[in-house]
C-alpha cells in the first residue's frame, strides 16, 4: 500500500508542474538494447495491440496512463522491438487497474494509473524496477525519457524500436 500512495504522489507532484505543457519529445534516438529496463509497453485486448507505455515499479506493479485502462491488458517487459520476439521479452497478464481517485477522462487531470500483474516478473539485467526520485528535479534539469511514440512529428508513425531522448 505504501508503494501505491508513494507512486501517486510522485506523479502528482510531476503532473502539477508540467500542467499546460503540451510539448511532445521529438528528435530521440534508438536506445541501446535493454538500457531501460524499466520500460514496459501495454498491449491491449485479444489482438495485443501496443497502446501505452509505463515503467515498472516493482516485480507486480507498473505505472502508466489512466486514459490507457482497457478491459482486457498486457504487460510486455524486457522488450526493445514490438515486432520482433525476444528472449528477454516478459508477457504479463494485468490482473488489476487502479486509475488515481480524481482522473477525469474529460480533462485528462490526474493521468495516472497502477497496473497490477498477475503474477511477479523475473527481474535481471532487461527487467528491473525504475529507481523512484526521493525529490522533485529541479527546474532545468535535463531528465531521460523513453518510448515506442513517435520522433518525428507529434502526428508521425510510431516506432517500432525503443527511443529515447
């Protein structure tokens, strides 16, 4: 429990400073293979179609977007291309949602979500939990971010490869 009332405010506190930026990350390149272990891409509905990312916070806890909540959801983790099967590559069943108690799919406030895995991953080299900020970074400060999104244009293809900036 202690985890999730951390998680929430970590993206709150994140939320409430970049609110009216609507910036997208254009310009990032390909990430070196497993160099962000943390990085989980939600695959919905029978087809498994990619549709959000998020990080993974711990072996059976994963944070994304509330506005990405589907009925039927699936964790990939350990993964670089979405095309290709890979040995590092974790398929995990999302056995339960938890959208932050004030999201409204109006506004998008609040847009966060904790997914809940059905059983733990298998962490190692490819799979391992994102370290949590003990603090705010300070305004200025360069942050890493990364992604299957696109890098071109806010309207552009999406990637297929891991991309960061």
């Amino acid at each position: 429990m202690f985890l999730l009332l951390m998680a929430f405010h970590i993206l709150a506190v994140a939320t409430a400073q970049s609110q009216g930026n609507e910036n997208k990350i254009i310009g990032g390149y390909t990430c070196i293979q497993n160099s962000q272990p943390w990085q989980a891409a939600l695959l919905a509905g029978p087809g498994r179609s990619f549709l959000c990312g998020g990080a993974l916070l711990s072996a059976q806890w994963v944070i994304t977007a509330a506005h990405c909540a589907r009925p039927i959801l699936r964790v990939a983790l350990g993964k670089h291309n979405l095309r290709k099967w890979e040995a590092t590559q974790q398929v995990l069943r999302v056995v339960r949602q938890v959208p932050h108690p004030s999201y409204s799919s109006r506004t998008h406030d609040h847009d966060v979500m904790l997914l809940q895995l059905e059983k733990p991953a298998r962490l190692g080299r490819a799979v391992r939990p994102i370290a949590l900020a003990q603090s705010c970074a300070s305004p200025g400060t360069s942050c890493r971010v990364s992604g299957w999104g696109t890098t071109s244009s806010p309207i552009g293809e999406d990637t297929h490869s891991l991309e960061g900036g």
